[in-house]
C-alpha cells in the first residue's frame, strides 16, 4: 500500500525541483510531472520523488489531520502491545 501525505511547498529549486515540508520532513523534490505550475506555499501529493498533484489547502490540512489521528492510535496499539509484553 502506498500513502502520499500532502506536502507544503517551502521553496522553489532551480532545474524544477522544490523543496518540501510533509509533516516536519524536508526533502527535494522535481516538479517535472506537475500538470500545473506551483508557487511557495501551495500543497502537492508526492510518489517516489516526483510532485504528481496540487490539492487545496483546505484538502491538504483535512488529509494531514486524519493522518496525525492514524498515528496517535498507532501510537495507543503499541503502547497496549508493550504493556501486555511487559
């Protein structure tokens, strides 16, 4: 299964590369396969390094919050686990 977690575009890189922000991580990114041009700020859906959608903000934020619920459960379950361990 692959997850793409909306990433905020917080710098525009020579050669169509960008710098992104997906939940705290930096990375580069290309923006060769982007079907519409990007600015700083906006939102896009990343596969294997390529900028492959731009969402709203307001999509961006929902998608962000739902996976931040994902892991605060994942983070319950295996706090559980290691308590059954122990």
């Amino acid at each position: 299964m692959c997850l793409s977690i909306p990433s905020k575009i917080i710098e525009i890189l020579p050669d169509n590369y960008a710098i992104v922000d997906t939940m705290g991580v930096k990375r580069k990114v290309s923006l060769d396969l982007m079907p519409e041009p990007v600015n700083i700020g906006d939102y896009v859906l990343i596969h294997v390094g390529y900028a492959m959608t731009k969402l709203s903000e307001e999509d961006a934020i929902e998608s962000i919050k739902v996976y931040e619920e994902i892991l605060e459960k994942l983070d319950e379950e295996e706090g559980k686990l290691h308590k059954e361990v122990d």
